[in-house]
C-alpha cells in the first residue's frame, strides 16, 4: 500500500484490512473521529504509537503539554507544520516498510 492508496481509502466505511493499528488510528482522525483514533493508539507502546499520540493531542489543541510529552517518547521534534502535513508524513512513514 502507498500513501496515496491509503488516502484514497478514506472514502470507505472502514480503514483497509490488515493496516497497523498507529495508521487505523490515522484513518479514523482523518474522518473526523478524534476519539475512536485515540482509543486505537492509547494502550499502544512504542515509538510509532507515540508519534501517533502525539499528533492526535496536537490536533485535538487544548493539551499542548500533553502532546509535547508524547513527542519526546516518539523521540520526534513538536511539529511546526500543518496537522494535514505531519498527517502524511507519519503515514508515509508508517507504511514505509510495507509493500505494496
């Protein structure tokens, strides 16, 4: 899967089968379902999952602290761009290492 394939999928009802759990947690912030993304991310550990974290407490802009925080455990500088940019960025990342 590519990132402009993923981004398509945003017309379906559901993220596509078999993506990680950090780029479902993309998927539904993407929609507009702030909370179901971070129910996703939330009992998820690691880099990724922070990096995911962190962008969904930016995003949602009342615990800039918060966000902060989950950067510093993705071990990622607070981003400076767009949500819409860093969006991308995270899943081009995120499927990095997938095929397809």
């Amino acid at each position: 899967m590519t990132p402009d394939t993923f981004k398509a999928s945003l017309t379906s009802a559901a993220p596509p089968g078999g993506v990680s759990p950090q780029l479902a947690a993309l998927w539904w912030a993407a929609k507009g379902d702030w909370n179901k993304a971070h129910v996703i991310v939330q009992p998820l550990v690691g880099p990724e999952a922070a990096w995911v974290h962190a962008y969904l407490h930016r995003l949602d802009g009342r615990e800039i602290g918060n966000a902060a925080y989950w950067y510093r455990r993705a071990d990622k500088p607070f981003a400076k761009g767009s949500s819409e940019d860093e969006w991308s960025q995270i899943v081009a990342e995120l499927l990095g290492g997938q095929s397809g």
